[in-house]
C-alpha cells in the first residue's frame, strides 16, 4: 500500500515542476541596411526637414498560425501626442501560417498604399507636416526615440478582432 506522505510527494513534484512550453515569441528586424536602431539615417526623416523617406522593410518571424494580418504602428516613445501610431498605422494582410514574412517598404505622406496594405489610422501630424498614411521621423533633430510595433492580429472583415502578440522593433532617435 502506498502511504500518504509518498502521494503528497508526487502531488507537490507535478504542481512545481517546471513545464517546457515550445512556443516561439514573435520577432521583427528592419532589413534596410542604412538602418541600425540606434540612429534616424540622414534623409529619412520627414519632408518638413528635408527627408525623402520611405518606412524601412521589416522581416517578421515566429507569426502565430492564426493571424492573418500585421497590425504596423509607427511610435515617437518621446512625443506622447505622437506615441500609440501617431506617426500612422496600417494593417499589412497575410495567410494564416505563413510564420514569416518581409513587409515591403511604404511612401510618406501619401494614402496610396502598396498592394496587401491597408490605412487604420493616418498619422496625427498633417499640420506639422504633409498628410498621409505614414510619417516619418518629424522632430527635426531633438533626438526623440522612433519605433515600429508589429502586431499579429485576425481580422473580422475590415476591424481588428483580435492582438495575438506584438514586438518593437527599434528605428533609432532623430
């Protein structure tokens, strides 16, 4: 007969025992070369301050299988009116289970946006500068922190139903 004391032993072993969970968090990188995360490269800032910038391409790895899209907010952390997608936020469509992806390149302070993209919200600048789907770093130097925050999420028709994961990926102080 096995005794209470070797059942309670057991019972502790499965409740502390630590548990291997296998899944992968989801991570970002910009792919441009010019970019490193540390510093806004010279000409991708805003038109007010002489940039002719395009958003950097991202590779987007480890994406949940039942995501169907890429929620892309471009943040300045250190403006909090221009935190949260204030430099704009598109929905970037892709299949359920492709697990990776490169995310193409968008045109400043324009609404026409490549083939798979689509406006959530424009940025919140057009009187500091052209308006658009997106606006590139716009401090004129202040060195304020930029940051692109990828969200995997699923879509119910033209709303975001829900956030699965997200990570920041750096783009560097301007």
């Amino acid at each position: 007969m096995i005794g209470h004391k070797f059942i309670l032993g057991l019972m502790a072993v499965a409740i502390f025992a630590p548990i291997q969970v296998m899944a992968a968090d989801m991570s970002a990188q910009i792919t441009d070369a010019a970019w490193d995360g540390k510093t806004v490269p010279e000409g991708q800032q805003c038109n007010r301050f002489g940039g002719k910038a395009m958003s950097p391409t991202l590779n987007v790895m480890d994406i949940p299988a039942e995501a169907d899209a890429l929620l892309i907010a471009f943040d300045d952390r250190s403006y909090g009116p221009m935190n949260y997608g204030g430099h704009g936020q598109v929905i970037y469509n892709i299949t359920k289970g492709v697990g990776q992806v490169d995310v193409p390149s968008i045109a400043p302070h324009t609404f026409d946006l490549p083939e798979g993209f689509e406006l959530l919200a424009a940025h919140r600048g057009p009187n500091w500068d052209t308006a658009g789907a997106y606006m590139p770093p716009c401090s004129g130097g202040q060195g304020n922190e930029y940051v692109i925050v990828v969200k995997a999420v699923t879509m119910n028709g033209k709303k975001v139903d829900k956030a699965l994961t997200k990570t920041d990926v750096p783009m560097g102080k301007y």
